[in-house]
C-alpha cells in the first residue's frame, strides 16, 4: 500500500477507540502514536511522551473539538513517521514540546 493508505488504515484501526465515530480523541491518538513508534522499531526513549503528545494532539485539532478528524489525525501520523525517519523527537520537530511549567 502506498503511504496516504497506510496512514488511513492506522487511522481507521483506532477511530473506534475513541468513541465518536471518524474521529480520534486524545486517548486513541496517544495509543496510535506510541504504537506507530514501536513499529518503527523506536527506543522507549524515543516514543513521544504523554506530555509531549498532549502538545502535539493541540497542535493537529486545529478545529479545537478535542477529537481529530481523518485528515488531522494522517497529517500526525504521517509526521510521526517522519519525525522518526529524520531522528527527530515529534514534539521538538513540531515545535510543540513541553516548555518547563507546563501542565
């Protein structure tokens, strides 16, 4: 499959999990994201953080409804895989990581 299907198929594998169909809420992006990155053969130390992917999640709801639809959630996606392939942490690479004090 070429890489537009497989982000689409990643997606639709976890849009269930987030219980508002064709959407993924914060949840079932974090459990896509840090499975992605295991697949990818990434070290735990390189698999996004539950703050860092609360950063990057407000980063791709660009329509601020808490859940991302298709399009944001492949435009994530597609970026973890190139955060990853360029050996750049996700959230650094987005200029999204945690500053000190955050939540």
């Amino acid at each position: 499959p070429d890489f537009i299907e497989t982000l689409v198929a990643y997606y639709e594998a976890y849009s269930p999990w987030s219980g508002h169909p064709g959407t993924l809420n914060f949840s079932a992006a974090t459990h896509a994201i840090r499975n992605l990155c295991q697949r990818l053969g990434a070290a735990e130390s390189d698999i996004p953080t539950g703050d860092e992917v609360f950063h990057v999640f407000l980063v791709y709801d660009r329509g601020a409804t808490n859940n991302l639809t298709k399009t944001e959630a492949c435009d994530l996606l597609g970026d973890v895989i190139k955060s990853h392939l360029s050996g750049q942490r996700l959230a650094a690479n987005l200029g999204a990581a945690p500053q000190p004090g955050d939540g």
